[in-house]
C-alpha cells in the first residue's frame, strides 16, 4: 500500500487561529483536539500543526477522513483560503481550495484515476487554475506555479520535473515542491519527525484510541460473561469492519483461552 497523506495548509492566518478553528471543527462534530507531547506522523490520532511564512498548516492522522470537511470549515471561520491537500496510495497528489467556504479551485494530475470513463467536463474541472492561487497568494506569479497545474502522461517513464530546482519529478512528493513554492509549511522534517506542535485528534469518524481501550475492555469482560454476540453486535456500531475484525480475533482468542482451548501457539 502506497501512502495515504492529508493536509489543511491556511494561508495568512496563525497557529493559534487555526488550532483554536480546528478544535471548534471538532468540537461541533462530536470530537476534540488536545495538545500532547511525545506524538509523530504515525500515533493514532496524531495531528502536527506548524506555522511558517505567516501560514498554517495541520498534518492530520492516518484515519481521519474528514479533510475536506474540516477545511471548508476552517476556511469559512477564518475567511481565508484553505488548500486541503491529498495524497492518495503514493498514485496522485491533489488540491481543493476553499476560500470563505466555498471551492474556488482543484486540481488532481490523474482526473480519471477513479473512472476512466469520466466526462471530458468533469475532467476539466480538475485542471487548477494558476491565476486563481496568485490572487490568494500576493507574492507569487502565474509562472512560479503553473508548471505543476499539468496533467500527468502515465505512459511516460521518464518522469519530468516541474521546475530545476525541485526536488521531486511528477510524482505522489510533488506536493512538497508546490508548498515551498507557496511558502506552506509541510509539517514533517526530512526524516518523517514533527516539526510544529503536536495534538491528538478526534472526530466524527475518528474515535479517540483511549475510548477504544475501553471498549475492548468490556468487550472482553462481557464475552467472559457469556455475552459474546451481543458484546460485537455494540462494538460493530462504533467500528469499521476491519477494526471489527481485529477486535473479533481479540477477543475470540479470550473465550477460546477461558475455556483452556487456546496454547503457546495462538496468536
């Protein structure tokens, strides 16, 4: 599996403006948004939230699925222009930009990637639009970003860079030549370590992983009790299914263990 990447970046606004925009994001939908130390790009509900050049950018956790949402939140809070940024199984890097809430721009380098049969209408939505960014970002031109905003030729295997001096041909990192370029800070060093402050994050379809714990727990009390079925059928509610599955295993192995069926063997 290739990796899979989100990213608010907001353009002139604070740290201290967007965590408190986050956290009210968060809050409205029944999550939560706590500083913590000790978190990098792999804890689960780790968010990492720099701010450089007069922008902010919030590096979300690996299951949290709400990018879109959360930006267009953020945007319309702050009236700013928001990029949420993706990177979709190491295939594609992408953008919509929101500005007061609404999406004034998008770009994806492999339209298609989803429906091979898409309208030549819906795939020149997703084109970017250069003159829109440079109105959002004062410091830039059109040629400074333009180059980026380019479909990709997936037959070619010589992949080309944007410009000289990037670092990365047109691939999944080429999103990290088109943030400096923006001056957005990306908020991981070289080495994957978190370069701004860091958070745990909870939302709609994001638990916090310390409420889980508790919930296996009893799970596991109650399949002890004789409650197995109906201890998953009240886990299934507040999972996926692959958390599901993982969690069955758990706790079939604690009944098989109680009833002296499970040895050195079992995993």
């Amino acid at each position: 599996m290739g990796t899979f990447l989100s990213i608010s970046a907001v353009v002139g606004k604070s740290k201290d403006e967007v965590v408190n925009s986050l956290a009210n994001y968060a809050n409205a939908v029944g999550g939560g948004l706590r500083r913590e130390d000790g978190i990098d790009s792999e804890t689960p509900n780790g968010c990492i939230i720099e701010e450089a050049n007069g922008n902010t950018s919030v590096f979300y956790p690996d299951d949290f699925l709400e990018w879109d949402d959360s930006s267009v939140f953020i945007s319309k809070e702050l009236n700013a222009a928001v990029f949420s940024f993706h990177i979709h199984d190491g295939d594609l890097w992408m953008y919509i930009l929101y500005h007061n809430g609404e999406a004034v721009d998008q770009f994806n380098p492999i339209p298609d990637y989803w429906d091979e049969n898409l309208p030549k209408e819906e795939i020149a939505k997703w084109k970017g639009n250069a003159k829109t960014i440079i109105k959002r970002i004062p410091h830039l031109k059109t040629s400074d970003i333009e180059k980026y905003l380019v479909r990709w030729n997936l037959d070619d295997d010589d992949q080309p860079k944007a410009y000289p001096t990037d670092e990365f041909v047109q691939e999944d990192w080429q999103l990290i030549d088109f943030m400096n370029k923006l001056k957005l800070p990306y908020p991981l060093d070289d080495d994957g370590n978190p370069k701004g402050e860091t958070y745990k994050l909870w939302a709609r379809r994001l638990e916090l992983v310390e409420q889980s714990k508790r919930k296996i727990a009893r799970i596991e009390k109650a399949s002890r009790g004789g409650s197995f079925g109906k201890a998953l059928m009240r886990f299934q509610k507040f999972h996926t299914f692959q958390r599901f599955q993982r969690i069955a295993r758990v706790v079939l192995r604690a009944t098989s263990c109680a009833s002296g069926l499970c040895g050195s063997n079992s995993r």
